[in-house]
C-alpha cells in the first residue's frame, strides 16, 4: 500500500542525484562543454530517464542554475538573526554568506559561466526575481531597524550590503588559482578561513555603523 510513496521518493532521490551530478558537470564544462552523454555516464543514469525527468538540456541546466541559486538565497535567510542587534545580525549575514560560498564552489563557476554569456540562461527563470526579492528582504529589516535606534547609516540600501558581501565571497573562489600562482597563498586555506570570514564581517560592520556615539 505504499508503492506509490516509494516510488515518489525514488523519483526525488534519482532527479537529485541527477542534478547533483549536472550540477558539478555544467560548473566545471559550461553548458557548451558539457554533454548529456556525461552527465547519465557520471550519474549512472540513461539518457533517456534524464531527458523523462528534466526534458532536454537546456531544462537540465536551468533545473541546475535554479537550484544553485536558491541554495544561496536560502542560505542567506537561514541564521537566526532577528532578536540580535542590527549590526551583529548583519555582520552573521555576512559569515554564513561567507561558508556557502566557500562549501558551494559551483555556484561561483556557474554565475561565472552565466556572465560570460550575458545572461542568456538566467533570463528564462523569472521565479528567481521573487526568491532574489525575499532575500533583500531580510537586509532591508536589518538595516531599518539599525537606522532606527542610530546604529546603521542612512545612505545605504539591501542590494549594496548584497553587492559588498558577495563580490568579496565571490573573489575568494573565482580568483584562487591565480592568487595562488601569484602570491603563493591558497585563499581557500582551511587554517585561514576564520581569518577572511572575520575580515567580511568587520568590513561590513565597520562600514554600515553610524558612527554616532
């Protein structure tokens, strides 16, 4: 009498397995690079139960891009964070956007990839305009409830807190292998993550206070 559930489940477990290994396959190749041959010999899988799932590459993809991108948002909204003081809220905003990016590397190949592009894939999921919304969301309470008892400045807005955060997040991964050619560091060292994941969120503290006594 429980067929059906298990079967329900097998679906989920299999299109997850699927997305998860499309997922590593578009990061690393980019959509071009990638074929659907490789994505069912790395999954296991036939060609033909991923295109029953997912209907064609271009839908595999977006399935993929959509999932990496509310990963991220999801992530962002998931601190428990609206008893703290707006600064301290903000500044663990800025860390836990700091670990999934780091834990999430194909999210960075993939916006990258995404860009080089101009955008050509993104323009096709306009559910991700709402999650993208919600996300400022929670910025935008931070900062309105620092404005209000004087801690935050005035002169800023939730998509440049957004902006700040992510393009040093971004920069930690994009830019690892010439950094460590060129200065001989490893930016996503473990023994040195405490130390940028600190420096994100002194930056935007020191950057969003008031100054006011």
């Amino acid at each position: 009498m429980n067929e059906p559930r298990e079967r329900l489940r097998d679906a989920k477990r299999t299109r997850a397995e699927i997305l998860d290994v499309a997922t590593t396959a578009f990061a690393a190749s980019g959509y071009t690079g990638t074929g659907v041959d490789d994505i069912a010999e790395r999954a296991h899988k036939t060609k033909r139960m991923i295109y029953y799932y997912f209907g064609s590459k271009e839908k595999l993809y977006l399935a993929v891009l959509e999932k990496a991108y509310r990963g991220i948002r999801e992530a962002e909204q998931a601190p428990d964070v609206e008893e703290m003081s707006p600064l301290d809220a903000l500044r663990r905003v800025a860390e836990v956007t700091y670990d999934h990016h780091l834990e999430h590397s194909e999210f960075i190949r993939l916006v990258a990839i995404e860009n080089i592009h101009h955008g050509s894939s993104i323009r096709h999921l306009e559910p991700l305009r709402e999650v993208n919304r919600n996300a400022l969301g929670l910025l935008d309470r931070l900062l309105e409830r620092g404005r209000a008892d004087g801690t935050v400045r005035t002169d800023v807005d939730a998509l440049d807190v957004h902006m700040m955060i992510s393009a040093y997040c971004f920069f930690q991964v994009a830019n690892r292998y010439t950094i460590r050619f060129l200065f001989e560091r490893d930016m996503l060292d473990p023994e040195r993550r405490d130390h940028y994941r600190g420096m994100i969120a002194d930056a935007v503290v020191a950057w969003l206070s008031s100054g006011d006594d």
